[in-house]
C-alpha cells in the first residue's frame, strides 16, 4: 500500500487543518479541568495565606498568656563603664548603690625561658587540680628572686574535683608540643607561648579558663624519663614547689550592693539584685534603677493587636467580592473562614471571670477595642494605668499559668482546635488536596483518551488520503486508456 507522509498529499483535501480542528475540539475538556485545578489551587493558597495570619496572631496570644510576661523589669546603670544592668521578670523594683572594688579574674601562670620551642624537654604526666589557694604570702617585691611566689600558703582542691592527666611522650615533649597537648585535652587550661626577647625568650603561659578564687591551678608532674626536666618546666604548687610564675591571681569580683558585701567568682554577677544581672566592667561605684518594663508590655499587647488587625485584614481579602464586576475572591462565602472569624470574634468578646473588686474581665479595661471596621484599637495610655494601677490584674486578664484562663490561653488554644489534624482548617486543606489530585489523575486519563481518539483519526485520514490517491492514479490512467483509444480510431 502507498504510503502518506503528510496528510492531505494523496487526496488534496486540508486533512492537516481539519484533524488540528478536532485536536482542539477533543482537548475542551482538559481546559475546563485546568480551571478547576486553578480554583483549588487558589482557595490552597488562600488557606495557606490564613494559617500564616492565624499562627502569628497565635504566637502573640502564647507570649500574652505567660503571667511572667508582665514581670519583665528593665534595669538601668547610672555607670556604664562601671557595669551594666540587665533586668528579668523576677526583678524587684527599686534603687540600689553599687560599690566594685575587684574584678574576677583567671589565674595566669608563666614558666622559664627556654632557647628553642622545639627542643626535647622531658616525658611524663601533667596533673593539673583547681581550687583555693589559703593563706600565706604572695612576694610582690619584682626584684626578689621569689617574686611572684608564695611562702606558707596552703591548696584546697575544688570538692569533687580529681583534676586532668595530661600525657607528654616522645611525640609532644618540645614546648610547642606541651603547649598543644594542655589545649587538646580540654582541662580548662589554655597554653600558649610567648617570646619575650630575652636570650632564653619562649616561655610557656598558662591561663585558667574560668575566673575566680577557687580556680587557682595546682600543677604536678610524674616523669616517664627519669630526669625532672618535665617538672621543672610547669609543676606548680602554691604550698610546696613553684616552679611557674603567678602573674595574674585567681581572684573573685568584690562588690557592695547597698553596702552588702558580695563576692562572684564571675563578672557576671546574678543574685546581688534580685532578677539582674551585673555585667562588671572596672572598678567604681554606679546606681541601678530598677523598674517595671512597660515598654515591652505595651510591644506585646500592640503586637497582639497587629497581629489581629493582620488576619482580620487578610479575611476580608480573601473574602472580598466585587458588584461591579462580579468577581469573586478565593474565599467568597467559604464556612470554613465564617468559622475561624465567628470562633476568634467569641473569645475576644466574652469576659473572663475574674472575681474580687481589682479583677480585670474585659480587653476594654486595658485599652483594646474593636472598630467599626472589625479591626482592634489599642489605646496606650489606658494600658499605661491599667499597668501602674493594677499590674497583677492585667497580667490575669490575658494568662494565667492554668494554661487555661485568660485571652491569650483561650485564643490559643482556640487557634489550636482549628489548625490541628482535625480542626476545620485543617479538614479543609486536605479536602482540597483530595480535590487536586482526583483531578489530576481525570486529567492524565482525559488525555490518554485524547490521544488515542486524535490518534485514530490520524490513521483514517491517513487511510483516506492513501484511497483518494490510488483513485486519482486510477482515474489518471483510465483518462489516458480512453484517450489513446480516441486517437487511435481517428486515424
């Protein structure tokens, strides 16, 4: 049989424009189920959009409903180069002189000098203890030959304490080796080497990593080589050899908070001030204001109320329609957003119980109020009052910690029933998705189908085009029989 390679050669006919018309025809339906698909997949994005708007305004509700919240007390220093103040939700309001007489700081040891960092030295362990040195004098004289030393003191090892071996074997018995395996073994010693320019300049400098008094360091050595060159290098005790210079003491903060005497181990002082924290800085007298933190109680409660306004914004968004075009938005009349809104709408107008003359049961009490336009308000000043006059009530008015009382733990866990595995939202956006895919999989089948009846046509009218060929050949040749016949009888 001849074959076609394009359609409509054999026949003449436009086979090609008529089969590309019934493609077309064929393919409406995949149209209509594209549009569907995209009216899913706006009504997914519109509820994706809502869950966004609901988790923010929930976290919001979460920090509102933690009474602790309403404690936050900021803490401010008359001398910031003296310290600094940071202020908790334990803080105690008030005044209080501080008087830093001592920093906290890290002992810090030095050895002899040595020629070469890379020279052998001696094999062995290194134990290193911590607690207190006890007693005793400390020659402060720099031109004595024990400066630096200590003579009848005493060591208290840190109770519990069993201290850090550190083994020195042929593979790190240099200075530089030594110093490495003291910072490998994370003993709460850093190593390092200084050079000091002298003929012998490379000295082993030792610091403790924590500051205080009970952080002295105690330094035996038990040799592997028989020599005490190990020992002579770093062992160190403040009762008994000293073969290392102290150039910097374990020492603790000294202070007087209204001229109460305390001691840190850090600079960091906790505890001093109830719920501050002292940051130390140098040595000097500075006064700590503490005070209730207003200013993040008025963040949080307009952040509640953004947050609010933001999801009652995006509601009407999503919900919009428009007369004069008829144009609907993704969720024009949807139940599940009625929900939300209605669910959301009744806790915040429902007062809370609050019992006795100073309870708070309306957000009206402390300035939040609706508009008109369904939006909330805050009204700064009445919060301000709410907060000077009755700091315990508004903080009950939005938490409690029941987990269970209060607007911020009724909004959210109000949020949590609609977004949870079984919450209308949640139903909502799985039904949707059922929806897609049983529409792409009546796509994928519609198209198979489409494919299989354009191909059927394509064979027919590949089919016709052979036959209308084989006709015009056969007509061809009985038009030239006949005419040979005529010519051939005129003769």
């Amino acid at each position: 049989m001849a074959t076609i390679s394009n359609l409509g050669v054999g026949s003449g006919l436009d086979l090609g424009s008529l089969l590309d018309q019934l493609t077309t025809a064929e393919q409406a339906p995949l149209t209509v189920l594209k549009q569907q698909q995209s009216s899913y997949q706006t009504k997914l994005s519109a509820y994706g959009q809502l869950q966004s708007m609901l988790a923010a305004f929930q976290g919001t509700a979460n920090q509102l409903s933690k009474p602790s919240f309403f404690n936050a007390a900021t803490a401010t220093s008359s001398n910031t180069g003296v310290l600094t103040a940071t202020g908790s939700n334990t803080a105690a309001a008030g005044n209080y002189a501080v008087n830093v007489t001592a920093l906290a700081q890290a002992q810090s040891l030095v050895s002899t000098g040595q020629v070469k960092q890379d020279a052998a030295i001696g094999t062995g362990t290194i134990h290193i203890d911590f607690g207190a040195i006890t007693g005793g004098t400390l020659d402060t004289n720099t031109a004595s030959p024990t400066y630096s030393k200590y003579s009848g003191a005493g060591y208290t090892a840190n109770t519990g304490s069993t201290g850090f071996d550190i083994k020195i074997d042929s593979s790190s018995n240099t200075l530089q080796g030594v110093r490495d395996a003291i910072n490998k073994a994370n003993a709460g010693v850093t190593a390092s080497i200084i050079n000091d320019g002298s003929g012998a300049p490379y000295r082993l400098v030792l610091n403790s990593n924590k500051t205080g008094a009970t952080n002295s360091m105690r330094i035996s050595v038990t040799s592997s080589d028989g020599t005490s060159a190990l020992s002579d290098l770093v062992a160190n005790d403040p009762a008994a050899t000293q073969n290392m210079q102290q150039t910097v003491t374990a020492q603790n903060a000294a202070l007087t908070v209204n001229n109460i005497a305390i001691q840190s181990p850090s600079n960091q002082v906790s505890g001093a001030v109830q719920g501050v924290t002292l940051s130390l800085a140098q040595t000097g007298t500075s006064n700590i204001v503490v005070q209730r933190d207003t200013a993040s109680i008025q963040n949080g409660v307009q952040a509640f109320v953004t947050a609010y306004n933001n999801l009652q914004k995006a509601a009407s968004s999503l919900s919009a329609y428009d007369p004069s075009t008829q144009t609907a938005s993704p969720l024009t009349g949807d139940g599940v957003l009625r929900v939300i809104q209605s669910q959301i709408r009744g806790v915040l107008n429902t007062p809370q119980p609050g019992s006795g003359a100073s309870a708070m049961t309306t957000l009206t009490q402390v300035g939040v109020t609706f508009q008109l336009d369904g939006t909330l308000a805050l009204d700064s000043t009445k919060l301000t009052k709410a907060l000077n006059d009755n700091p315990a009530g508004v903080a009950a008015l939005f938490g409690n910690d029941d987990g269970k009382s209060g607007y911020g733990n009724q909004l959210s866990t109000t949020i949590t029933a609609l977004t949870s595995s079984k919450g209308a939202l949640t139903a909502a956006t799985d039904g949707i998705n059922r929806s897609l895919k049983d529409l792409r999989d009546q796509y994928s089948a519609t198209q198979d189908r489409i494919n299989a009846t354009v191909a059927n046509y394509r064979t027919q009218f590949t089919q016709l085009d052979v036959i209308m060929s084989q006709m015009k050949n056969t007509s061809t040749y009985l038009t030239q029989q006949f005419n040979a016949l005529n010519n051939s009888s005129g003769k």
